[in-house]
C-alpha cells in the first residue's frame, strides 16, 4: 500500500475553508467568504483538431489546459475593532505577489484539494465599510497548473528482484522438492483515484547501473545510462522534465533511446504497476527505487 506523506492544509477543519501562506479565510474565520470562482470549472482547453481537407470534420488533436484562476470574495468581520488592523496586516502580508508559488488549499463539500498559485489581484476597496472595519474584499489567484491535487502525497518503494537460489543439488534431491526462496519482483502499485493524469518524481538510489522505471500497462519506461554508488539519488520530476543527480547536477544526457521524455511519463486514473529494472545480470540488495504522486483531479 502506498505510503501517505503529511500534507499541506493542517489549518483547514471544514468545508467552507482556504489556506494559503499560512493565513486561514472562510467558514469559522474573521475572513467570511461569499464566494469562490473559478474552482469547480473546467479551465479553459485548448483543442488541436486538425480539420480534413476534403471531407466533414477533423482529426481529433489532443486537449490541452490552460491556467487555472481563482477568486475569492469576502468580508473582513473582526471580533473587536481592536483585532482590525492586524487582520488587515495578516492579509497584506499572506497576499503580497511572490515570485514562487505556494500552496492553496480547499476544502469545499468535504474533498479537500490542494492548488499551487500566486497572487495577482487583491481589491480592499477604501469605502465606508472599510472606515467602520467590516470591508469587503477580494483576491485572484492564478495557477500555472490547472489540476487539483489530494493534499497528501502517496509514497512507495521497492528494490530490484532478487534472483532465486532455486535447487540445491550437493545432496541429491529429497521429496518433494524444495526450489528455494522466492525473490522480489521489483515490482510497484500506483494507484491514481482522481480522473486527471498526475506527474510522479522518481528517486532511484544505488548502488545500481542503468537504472529504469517501466509502466507495464502502458509499456512506458524511464531509463538512464548512469552508475550510481551506494550514497547516490537520480531524482526525475516529471512535471518538470528534469533528471537531478544528488540535487546539484543535471543527468538528462542518459537518458536511453527507450526511454520516453519524462513530461509524458504520467499516471493515468486508475491503478498503475511499475517495474523497477536494472543493466542485465546487476543486481544488489541496497539499490532502490521511490516513487512519489498525488491523485488529480480536474
């Protein structure tokens, strides 16, 4: 079974509820909200379809999202006048634009998702309201990547198949047979339970040669022609396309002819088994493989 890794959000209790850059908005906060567009909308898609010279209709292309932006309106209601401006400050401060984005997360009819975006609009119109502390206000975030994530990322690791003793012939055979132990299969389940296809980050670490990750259902593999010693990680993201030796040198120059360009090597809804490979006739018991994803949903 997958390994669940804390998750982002800790803040968030109930439905109705946003976390981001550690400030809490929503139901049961000084931050009421009134509404959030932009989150159960498809993003816009882009359609490559090729139109037929000569006849009715096209070739089907693939669909391609856009961004994903978000707005949330609300009203500032403090507990006193003493707690106004700190909460203004609270706002200014979790709203500011940054260069990085950072988690959002939400919780809305009890299925919490996490988002990763930044600032690009927040209106705190100066008006009467504003005087009397119970402005309203709003923020708009836009987020590179329009799927929606569980907030807690699955983990599972495997080593290569150990190879099998089978018979032992020094003192002749005795019935019934004994053929030895069974050895690893190498192999992983990697189930995605949304309907959008996620991004892995695959860790191998050595001592391993020619490392690879194959997708058996899809026949999908990632392979690079590199020795890595005991103290060695190649970590692929494959979101963004980078293959990491030990977070400080790019290795994609190893890739091997059979293996895909890691931005496709995504996982499909549905449960995905993996098979951790290595250079034929290697094989020692300290190499491993980690695999790390969320579930995404559209």
């Amino acid at each position: 079974m997958p390994q669940l890794l804390d998750a982002s959000g800790d803040q968030v209790t109930q439905d109705g509820q946003i976390e981001f850059a550690g400030l809490l908005m929503g139901e049961t906060t000084e931050y009421v909200g009134e509404q959030l567009t932009g989150w159960d909308d498809l993003p816009d898609v882009e359609s490559t379809i090729v139109l037929r010279p000569t006849q009715h209709g096209g070739w089907p292309g693939q669909l391609l999202a856009g961004t994903r932006t978000l707005q949330f309106d609300f009203m500032v209601l403090p507990d006193s006048m003493e707690r106004y401006p700190a909460l203004l400050e609270d706002l200014r401060r979790a709203t500011a634009p940054t260069q990085r984005e950072q988690d959002l997360v939400v919780q809305l009819a009890g299925a919490r998702r996490l988002m990763r975006g930044r600032v690009t609009r927040r209106a705190l119109p100066a008006d009467r309201r504003y005087t009397r502390g119970e402005p309203y206000g709003s923020v708009v975030w836009e987020c590179s990547d329009p799927r929606r994530y569980e907030p807690q990322e699955n983990r599972v690791t495997c080593g290569l198949p150990a190879p099998e003793p089978g018979l032992d012939w020094t003192d002749g055979l005795d019935h019934p047979l004994e053929w030895g132990i069974t050895g690893s299969t190498g192999t992983l389940v990697a189930p995605n339970l949304g309907e959008a296809p996620t991004h892995p980050v695959v860790e191998f670490r050595g001592p391993v040669v020619r490392p690879s990750l194959l997708q058996l259902h899809a026949g999908w593999r990632l392979e690079y022609d590199i020795t890595l010693t005991e103290s060695d990680v190649l970590r692929i993201d494959c979101a963004e396309g980078t293959a990491v030796l030990n977070d400080t040198a790019s290795r994609l120059y190893t890739v091997t002819a059979s293996s895909v360009p890691e931005q496709t090597f995504t996982f499909d809804p549905g449960v995905s088994v993996l098979a951790f490979r290595a250079a034929p006739g290697f094989y020692d018991p300290l190499a491993s493989v980690t695999v790390r994803w969320r579930a995404a949903f559209w």
